[in-house]
C-alpha cells in the first residue's frame, strides 16, 4: 500500500487558540497516535497519566498519555495521544482515525471520511 501521511492540526482540547500543524504518518497498525512530547507541551497538552506498550520488538516501554483535539479538514474530536520522544515520528493511529471518521483509501494514499454506521 504504501506511506500514507497527513497534515492535521493538533490543538489543546481546553484552549482551542492553543494549536499546531503536524504531517502525521498514518499507522493503521497503532492503536494511540504519537506526537514528540514537546510539540504537546507548546500547546499545553499535559500527560494525564502512563501507559504501557509493546514496541514491534517486543519489548514493553511506558510512556506518558494524554488528550488532544485532532482536526482534518471538517473532521475533528479529542483522542488520546502518546508524548514520544524527541526525534519519534508523529503517528496517527486508529482510535484518532475512528474519533475522525476516516480511513485510508490504499488507491489514492489519502483519508477519506468512513461510512459511519448506527445499528
């Protein structure tokens, strides 16, 4: 499929004004995004408490979490992110793309809004 990355917009959940773009790569395979902790802190996103992972190797990390509002395009709402270190990739992961209603569409390597169902 291929690299699918996206520029959203990251603000504090309680101060709207308080805000950042950043080009996300969109990892499926992620369950939280990550963002290196100090894009978090220049909007004033505080963890609000420790998780722990499991890295691709196996090893288990922990690592501060916290809440962000997440905004692409008309889409947006508040998901848990991961402050990373330094120089970690931003990922966007599903719980961020399900809280957005969107998926990526392997054809045009984009996001696209998902078929929202109510049974």
């Amino acid at each position: 499929m291929g690299f699918v990355t996206a520029e959203v917009w990251v603000h504090n959940p309680s101060d709207m004004e308080r805000a950042v773009e950043v080009e996300f790569l969109v990892d499926t395979g992620a369950i939280y995004s990550l963002m290196p902790e100090g894009k978090l802190k220049e909007i004033h996103v505080e963890p609000r408490g420790t998780r722990k992972f499991r890295q691709a190797s196996g090893r288990a990390i922990t690592r501060p979490v916290g809440e962000a509002r997440f905004r692409y395009g008309e889409y947006e709402g508040i998901s848990p992110v991961i402050f990373g270190r330094k120089n970690d990739k931003p990922l966007l992961g599903v719980v961020t793309l399900e809280v957005l209603g969107l998926e990526v569409d392997p054809v045009s390597r984009t996001l696209k809004p998902t078929p929202l169902l109510l049974l």
